[in-house]
C-alpha cells in the first residue's frame, strides 16, 4: 500500500507542476458549461407565437397579458380554429401555439385545474423545448400570483401538453452531455496521455523493472484523474443547477455515484488505449477518434439517436457514453433511482473490468 | 556460482530482423563485465531481456540461480538498471526522485545510503532542483543511485558513457569499481574500445552475435596478425596508396599513428613492405612492433567476420 | 583565407556566462575539431556559429557573412549534421535527400542528379529506396553527412557525428571528412572520442565557455607535456 501513496504522490506532483494543463482541465468545464447554457438559452427572444383562446373570459385575458409582457413571446396572431393553427405553421409564421381550453376561468376556479395545450414546431427540436420552457415558466408565474390572489381555496396546477413533440428533449440535454465529454476528456484523456508520457520518457521502464505490482500502477494513473473530473462534474452541477435553474430531481448523492462509475468506465478506457500507443501523440489522436468523437456523435447527447442509420445506433452500444446518458438524464430529469437505471450502471461496471483486465494483461505482456 | 547464465538466446524483431542470434555467456558473481559493441550491435535488445521487459523467443537465461523468464518478479528485487537514455521524471526534485524508487523497491534510502553516499554526497547539494534541469552528468549520478537504492545484487548498465566526455568517462569508471567492490556483480555495455581494458572480461558483439569473450589481455594475445605503427606526414594519401599493398595486411588510422597488421611470415613481408612505400613515394616515420589495443583487436575481429 | 573568423564572441543566459570571449579562425578547406567537456558550451557556439542564436556580445564572420546580421545567408551557406537530428526514420534514403535538397532550393533538374552521385560516392546507391529506419547506424551517418553536403555548403558543422559506431565505421566516416576537406570545404567537428581529435588539423579544447587551448593536435601535446590528446584534455578539463 505504501507503494500506491507514493504512486499516487507522485501523480499529483505531475499534475500540479504543470499548471497550465491544470488550469485548463479545472477551467474547461466551466467554459463549456457557460457557453452551451448561454448560447442556448438566451439566444431565443420575442418569439413568434399564436394564441388561440377558446375561452375569451378574464382569467384567459390575464394569462395572455402575461405571456405577451415576457420577453420571450411576441403574439403574432390569435386565430380562431386549430386549422388555422397548423396553416400557420406552414408558413413558418410562428414557432409556438398555446391553445386555451374553453371555460378557461371556471375550471381553475371550480375544478382548479385545467389544461394548456401547447403545440411546438418540431423542426427544430432544441428550440422547442426552449420555449416550451419559457411557456412553462409563464405558466408556473401566472399560477402563483393566482394563488396569491385568492386568499382561500386550493391551489391548482396547470398541465401543460405537448404536441408535435410528445416525447419532450429537455433543453438540459446539454448538462448531461458536457458532464459526459467533461469526464472523458479529463479521465480516459489524461491517464491515457500521461501513462503514454511515461512510455516516451522511459520512466514506465524503470516503473516496471521495480517488484511494484501493476494494479497499483494503474491506479495509481486513474484516482488523480477521478478526482479532478470529479470536482469538475459537481462544479458543472451547481452552475446548471444555480445558474441556468435546471431541474435535478433525483438524489444527488447517487448522481455522483453514477458519475464515479462512468469516470471509471472512461479512465479504464483510457487505460486501455495508453496500452496500445507508444507515444502521447498517439493516445491522444486515438481517444480523441475513438473516444471522444464517437461521444459526440453517437451518444444522443447532440444528435437524437432514434433519427439515425440503423448501423450507427447499434454501433452507439459499444461506447460507454450512451449508457451514461440514458442514466444521468433518467435522473436528473426524471428523478429515477437504482432500480430503475441499474442496467446502465452494470453495462458501464462491466466495461471497466473488461477494459482494466486487458489493460493489465497488455502491460504484463513482454515483447 | 555464476551470478548470470545466458544460453543460447535468440530474438528476431518483426519477423526479419534477427536482434540477437545464439547469445551465450556467463558472469562470475562480483565480476564486473564488459559488453562491447557499436550502436545496434543486439546491446539494448539483450539489456531488455535481462531486466525482464522483454521475452526472448529461444533460450535459457537463470540469475542468481532464478530463472529469468519464469520467476521474474523475484527477480526484478534483485536487478538495478541504468539506461541509456534518462529515464527518471524530469517534473520531480532529485530527492523526490530518489524517494520514489527506494519505494517502489520497498526499500529505504537510509539504510542503503551507505553504497550511494559517494554519488549521491555529489548531487546532495541539488536535492531541491527537478531531474529534468539537471546536467547530463548529474542526471546520470541521480539515475545510478535510484538504480542502486534497493541495493541489487546485479547491476546492468547500457552505455552509461556514450556522448560523455573522457573526464566525465573517466569518474564514471572509478564509480564502477566502487560498486564493484560492494560485492555487486555489474554488466555494463559501452562502444567505446579503450572502457573495455577496465572490464574483467569482455564479450564483443556485433550485429547480434558475441564474437568473442574474454579478459582484455587474453583478448589482446590471441590477436593473430603482427601489429606496427607509424606516423606519415599525410596519412590520407598513405591510406589512399596503401589499398595497393600486395601483401596481407589490415590497415587504418590510429590517432595521429598508422596502425598496419600483417598476416605474413614478416622476416621476408617487412623489406617487401619498406620498398613498397619506397614505390609509392610515401615518407614514413619509424615503423615500429606494437602491442594491439583493444580497438585493434575488434576491427581484427569484425574484418575476419566479415570474410568468412 | 578564413572561412570562420570569431572575435570574441559571448552568450549570457542571465547571468550564466555559457560561451565566455572566445576567439579564433579556422581556414578554408581545414578540419577543425570543437572539443571540450559536456557542458562546456560547444553546442553554444556552434549555434552562434550556424546563424540558430544571436550572441550577446562579439562578431563571428561565417563563410563571409556576419552572425548577427546576415544569419540567413549563414544557412543557406553551411551544412549541419548532428548525431541526435539527421535524417528522417520514415522517408526512404532518397527522400530524405529529396526533402533537404528541396529546402536547400536546388534546381530540380540538378537535384536528382547530385543525389545519384553522392549515393554512388558512398556505394550506397542499392539502398536509395530503403527505410532510413531499417538501415545501420553506420549507413545512416555516412547519408547524414552526404545530406548534409548535397548543397555544397562552404562549411560543415558536424556535431557528435560518430557517436556509438564502431571503429571500422569511425574510420570510414573520417575518410569522408577528409575528402570532403579536400574539396575545400571547411570541417567543424566536436567528437567525445580522442583519438579522432588526432586527425583533425587543428583543435580547440573548450572548458566553462573559454577556449582553453588551441592549436594542432602536436602542438598541444608538447605544449601540455603528454604523448596523446586524451592525456591533454584530461589535464585541462579537470572537474
């Protein structure tokens, strides 16, 4: 065990030493985290809406008033039918349509509750979801300054209901996947190269010509790493959390659980890859391409899945980012806890082990 | 007992390149022994070997009665190596350095400082600086204690003198007979000639093969041609008149000295050599018998390899 | 006629004097060996020398041109071969030669010529189409060296050329200096091994950034009082 301190010592003064790759793995993150939620987020003003208002009484006429005094919503027209509706949406006149119910006031009043059908322009996906939360947010400020308004009674709810969408992509899609690319840049990317550097500099040589048992090595490469992504994910965490308001409904404590499982997954990964190249060079190009760039593209993170070739969705099974996203969305959008995403949480497990074992027998190999 | 046995081992690179071919040899436990060969000779393949970082494809090698390729976690405790090439963290402070390996052999640094202290009293005063900011003759010293923290019973060396200047070749050297004297057995590689008359025994190799293995003197007197030297005031043009020779003879630039080895009965090839020059208008200082060098022998060696 | 006329020339690094005044003149056609311990600053001066670093202080006049101020024309007019950096391990011999005639800007038509014959020169031409990387080290200085000539510099630098080949191959590489030599072209060789300091016409040893001693290797022996340059440099380089 005294062995694994000092390995582990001795990472940290490589990784300390080296301030500016420090500077800009803790950096990064954060970076990412800011331009994606801005970009995104902040991008969409006065957009063009309809209103179709079934209902015409005051209350209906308040929540109009409310939508029309966002920032986000310029009402464009008010049509009278559904077709009317759809018509619009060829034209590509409006993005959004918001259909209020018929009795709109007695509803909340006697029943309090009531529907709001919203109806998105699903050409272009992320941004509906966009504004289908902006509508919610109007939705949820109406429904509190009604609360406050009526002194007595229940409170109500809302429903809002998608159309053209039903199977609604959060705008948050994005936390999950820069968590993702996060981990895997700074664990599979950084244990892979610097294990790499230790083959170019020689010092792996003399590392392996010691009694030292090669598990402590490679663990010795991966906790470091673990570590600082790990700081980074609860740093992404909290900015998403505190700064773009995103939901987080499952525990968080088995949120990160599920994070320190994927970073292993992707350390392994990384492992793995140092085995095979001989130069940082080397480790570096093949995360990238075999790594990095399958996450990008085949983990649903930017690109939907379902849309694509056949070929490309069975081939997104084979790289631990999908598994990791079907599992982080689950819960932090869904709240979902063990048993509903202990699948994804063995598929991931299991790929570490396979990818540690070969690693140790491709360093134990002597040739 | 032999501290190594190395029999008949073979290793061919990429199926082509035949690395090492029937290498065999043996240390005496304390001798300190010479592997003498230019760059690409096998030295480095065969230092993997011997460190257990590569398996050779035939063979049968046993250190300190252990078998290399079987039992070679036992025998990593018992092994120190320098490299060619330095191979310590160059981000770590000397003494991180130092504390690192004596670790990693599950050794300690006080207990052993006893064998290093006279190297390490040398780069004491630098503890503080990292190993990459080092001079080259530092980072040397530094790598040889961290080669001998864990106070091994072999030492193996690959050309720990190569691009070295004399002085610094020299120091290096009288270290060596140090180590030597601490009971460990040491293999050390080197290209330069002159190194080898330090050895206790030699073994010269080339393209994979071991062309000879002795002591340097015995080396020395098993050279089979009559070796003289002798100045020329332009020893270009002498070599240059020289490829006409008709006799049997192996000559080449020695220094400022013209080294001529003679395969001939000399009583008769001597007056036939003095009026050859005669011939060719060379002017020559006195050529007198010299006792061949190491250098002359190799180039012996080599040149007959090369004819047969 | 000088080829290297250097006055006094000095680098600081901080306050790290690495090349401390140094001063001589080596001769057109002579072969000049830079010796002195690791670290002496060798590599320094031969870097001032080559147009790579400009000198703190001092004037070195290279194949006519001035250091400081003409370094461009310093390059195109010498060659430089090192053992650490020579030939590419990936290109074929011939491409390795293409590659630096190409930079060196010779004329396409003449070019493939020149290599023909410098391949012919060293009996190498079999080998034109072979991986620089499959080859002996002892091949790979001598092509080095004919690279390093293909433009017919004025002056070649040769830093370490002959470091780890064996004897007989040390021999033939000086045989190539010394033709080369005989052409005219001026020879700067640093070399760890004393016995080829012997062939060199004259020699400097350099020792903490000063020119300890100068002059031909005979001169320097009876000067020091020992019968070989080893014995010299061991008497003047002392830690």
């Amino acid at each position: 065990m005294k062995e694994l301190r000092m390995i582990l010592k001795k990472e940290f003064i490589h990784i300390f030493r080296d301030r500016i790759t420090l500077l800009l793995v803790l950096a990064m993150p954060v970076a990412l985290v800011l331009l994606f939620g801005f970009t995104i987020s902040t991008d969409i003003h006065n957009a063009r809406i309809a209103v179709l208002d079934h209902s015409k009484d005051s209350q209906s006429q308040a929540f109009i008033q409310k939508l029309s005094s966002s920032n986000y919503f310029q009402i464009v027209s008010y049509p009278n039918t559904e077709t009317e509706i759809d018509f619009q949406f060829k034209e590509n006149n409006i993005k959004l349509a918001i259909v209020i119910p018929h009795n709109f006031e007695s509803q909340l009043e006697k029943e309090h509750n009531t529907t709001i059908q919203v109806i998105d322009d699903v050409s272009d996906l992320n941004i509906a979801s966009i504004l289908n939360n902006y509508v919610r947010s109007v939705v949820l400020d109406f429904q509190n300054e009604y609360n406050e308004s009526i002194t007595h009674g229940e409170p109500f709810s809302i429903t809002t209901k998608m159309e053209y969408n039903s199977n609604m992509e959060s705008v948050y899609m994005f936390v999950p996947g820069i968590i993702t690319l996060i981990m895997i840049l700074v664990t599979a990317l950084m244990s892979s190269i610097t294990l790499a550097r230790e083959k170019e500099t020689g010092t792996m040589r003399m590392l392996f010509i010691t009694p030292v048992k090669k598990i402590y090595v490679v663990i010795g490469k991966v906790i470091p790493y673990m570590i600082i992504s790990f700081i980074s994910t609860i740093v992404i965490i909290v900015i998403s959390v505190f700064v773009f308001k995103m939901p987080l409904n499952g525990s968080i404590f088995f949120l990160l659980l599920l994070c320190i499982i994927f970073m292993l997954t992707a350390a392994s990964f990384g492992m793995l890859i140092s085995t095979i190249s001989t130069t940082q060079l080397d480790a570096m190009m093949i995360t990238m391409m075999g790594l990095f760039l399958p996450t990008v593209l085949l983990s649903g993170f930017l690109f939907p899945l379902n849309s694509m070739p056949m070929v490309f969705q069975v081939l997104a099974n084979i790289f631990p980012a999908k598994w990791f996203i079907l599992a982080i969305k689950d819960v932090m959008i869904k709240g979902s806890g063990f048993f509903d995403v202990w699948p994804y949480l063995t598929i991931l497990f299991g790929m570490a082990v396979i990818f540690i074992s070969i690693s140790l027998k491709m360093l134990d190999k002597r040739n | 007992m032999e501290a190594l046995s190395v029999q008949k081992v073979n290793k061919v690179y990429d199926k082509t390149v035949q690395a090492l071919q029937d290498i065999t040899f043996e240390i005496r436990e304390g001798e300190l022994f010479g592997l003498v060969g230019p760059d690409g000779a096998g030295k480095s393949t065969l230092f993997n070997i011997l460190t257990t970082l590569l398996l050779p494809d035939s063979g049968e090698i046993r250190i300190l009665g252990m078998d290399l390729i079987n039992d070679y976690k036992l025998v990593r405790q018992e092994i120190g190596y320098l490299p060619g090439t330095f191979s310590l963290y160059p981000d770590l402070s000397v003494k991180e350095n130092l504390d690192f390996f004596a670790v990693m052999y599950k050794s300690n640094i006080e207990e052993n400082m006893d064998l290093i202290r006279p190297i390490w009293r040398q780069i004491e005063p630098f503890s503080k600086r990292k190993a990459g900011k080092l001079s080259g003759g530092m980072k040397q010293k530094l790598a040889l204690c961290c080669a001998l923290i864990h106070r091994p019973r072999i030492l193996f060396l690959d050309e720990p003198t190569t691009g070295v200047d004399p002085v610094s070749r020299k120091e290096f050297w009288e270290i060596l007979q140090t180590i030597k004297t601490q009971g460990i057995t040491v293999l050390v590689s080197t290209p330069y000639m002159d190194e080898a008359t330090l050895c206790d025994r030699i073994a010269l190799i080339q393209n994979g093969k071991i062309l000879g293995i002795d002591t340097p003197q015995s080396i020395i007197q098993h050279f089979k041609g009559t070796l003289y030297t002798f100045r020329s005031a332009d020893i270009f043009s002498l070599l240059k008149a020289l490829e006409d020779c008709p006799l049997q003879c192996n000559y080449y630039p020695y220094g400022e000295y013209c080294h001529i080895a003679f395969y001939e009965d000399m009583e008769t090839a001597m007056p036939q050599f003095l009026q050859f020059l005669e011939e060719q208008g060379q002017e020559h200082g006195e050529i007198k018998p010299i006792q061949p060098s190491i250098e002359d022998c190799f180039i012996e060696i080599v040149k007959m390899h090369r004819h047969e | 006629m000088n080829s290297i006329e250097v006055d006094h020339l000095t680098k600081k690094f901080g306050d790290f004097v690495a090349v401390n005044e140094i001063s001589f003149q080596v001769r057109e056609g002579e072969i000049f060996g830079f010796l002195g311990a690791n670290g002496a600053g060798k590599t320094t001066a031969i870097k001032m020398m080559s147009g790579l670093l400009q000198p703190t202080s001092g004037k070195a006049i290279v194949a006519g041109y001035d250091v400081t101020t003409q370094a461009k024309l310093i390059k195109r007019n010498i060659g430089y071969m090192s053992q650490r950096f020579s030939l590419y391990n990936d290109l074929t011999v011939f491409e390795n030669m293409q590659l630096f005639g190409t930079i060196y800007k010779i004329p396409r038509t003449e070019l493939k010529q020149r290599i023909m014959d410098s391949l012919a020169a060293l009996e190498l031409t079999k080998q034109a189409n072979l991986l620089v990387n499959s080859i002996p080290l002892g091949w790979k200085q001598k092509l080095a060296f004919a690279t390093a000539i293909l433009h017919k510099p004025k002056i070649v630098f040769l830093d370490e050329p002959t470091s780890g080949v064996d004897p007989i191959v040390r021999r033939e590489f000086w045989n190539l200096i010394y033709q080369t030599a005989s052409t005219g072209v001026t020879i700067l060789v640093t070399t760890h091994y004393m016995d080829e300091a012997e062939y060199c016409h004259r020699i400097s040893i350099m020792a903490d950034g000063n020119i300890r001693l100068l002059g031909t290797p005979e001169e320097l022996k009876q000067q020091v009082g020992v019968s070989t340059i080893n014995d010299v440099f061991v008497e003047y380089v002392k830690h």
